[in-house]
C-alpha cells in the first residue's frame, strides 16, 4: 500500500472518529445561548417561508411568491445585521444555511409544481433543486467564502441564483405560456452548477440586482393576482 493512500486513510478515520465522537456534556452546544440577534432575524424568515410554503399548498402561487419574497427580504437583513453588530459566527453560518433551505430551495420546487407538464417533471426537477441545492450549503458550511484578489466570492451559483432561474420560468408561463417542459431542462441544468467551480462573487452590485429582480417580480405577481395580468 502506498504512502499516499495510508495518508488518506488516515485522513478519512480522522474524519469520522471526530464526527462520531460522544461529546462530553460540558462540550455540548447550548443553542439558546448562542442564538444572536442575527440568528433570530433568519427564524423570522423561516416563520414567513413556513407560511409561503403553505400559500403554495393552497393553490395561491402569487400570494406565495410575495411571502417568499418577504423571507428572501429577512435573509438579507440577517446578514446585515451580523455584519453591523460584529455577530457573525460559524454558529450562525449553520443556521442561515439552515434557513435558506425553506426561504428558497422549498419555494422553488414547489413554484415549479405549479407549471409543472407532469408529476414526473415535478419529482425530477423538485428533486434536483433540493439535493443540488443542499450539497452547494453543506459544501458552504465547510469551506466558507473563497477570496481572490481581496474580493469574496461562493464557490458555485447560489440557492439564490436557482430561485430566481425557476421564478423567472414561472413568470414567463403565467404571461406568455412558456412551455413548462423547456422550463423544467433549463432549471434541472442550472442545479449542477451550485456545486460547480464557478465564482459567483459577493458584491454590492449583485445584491442590488437581486433586489430589483426581486422587487419586479414581486410587482408582477401582484399583477397577476390582482388581475391586471
């Protein structure tokens, strides 16, 4: 057996010896004492997504999107908030990922059900959105941000990225009739990349342009349940 390979294999029994270890009472996390005023923003936006996903349960698609955009609105805040008050931790990273979960990956899936042509697609594409989209967080747990240059960047497109890719599709079938079939290839292709070696860069600029792709599909969806669509 060669040096490389009882190296990784030590590497690997590291691994789960430190994963499968009991932790000593005194070494368990208190999860009241750590929640930050940051963690509790990112529960109010697990309380909204709760009740998007139950708008989506209910037949009212629009109305969902509006709640999904209002998690989407405390995520951001969390954030910002963690930032402003010197919050940030690996704690909280756990929980925000914990939270985009049910903000976006859920939403989506179930945004898709609405245009879906067939309970196949459905299952294929639902299906790929969480399972690519779970992967790309834990892979963010683990690595954190990666830096070039001084500039932030996530490894692969965000969950982010993939809702707003199936909210898009789902606004050009309620206004122009877009084919639910081409929608479903073209969203089952964006899930790979989230876990992919792309550099999505974390700048101002794409904050601000998803706030406006946010704010403008909102206005739509408003249309389109008012009836002016």
């Amino acid at each position: 057996m060669s040096q490389e390979v009882r190296e990784a294999l030590r590497e690997v029994r590291a691994r789960v010896e430190s994963t499968d270890r009991v932790l000593d009472p005194i070494d368990r996390t208190n999860v009241a004492a750590q929640l930050t005023g940051a963690d509790y923003i990112s529960l109010g936006a697990l309380f909204v997504a709760w009740g998007c996903a139950l708008l989506f349960l209910r037949g009212e698609p629009n109305l969902a999107l509006l709640a999904m955009f209002g998690a989407f609105l405390l995520d951001k805040a969390d954030g910002w908030y963690a930032r402003r008050t010197g919050e940030s931790s690996p704690f909280g990273r756990r929980v925000d990922s914990f939270i985009d979960v049910f903000a976006y990956l859920v939403p989506a899936a179930l945004l898709y059900r609405v245009f879906s042509p067939h309970m196949a697609a459905t299952w294929i594409v639902g299906f790929l959105i969480l399972a690519f989209g779970g992967l790309r967080l834990i892979r963010h747990n683990e690595e954190g941000f990666g830096e070039d240059d001084g500039r932030s960047y996530y490894h692969g497109t965000t969950v982010v990225h993939t809702n707003l890719v199936v909210v898009g599709n789902y606004l050009l079938a309620a206004l122009f009739g877009w084919s639910g079939w081409l929608a479903g290839v073209l969203i089952a292709a964006a899930c790979p990349l989230m876990i992919s070696n792309y550099k999505a860069y974390k700048t101002d600029a794409s904050h601000v342009l998803a706030g406006i792709g946010a704010l403008v599909a909102g206005g739509i969806a408003l249309c389109l349940e008012l009836g002016y669509l």
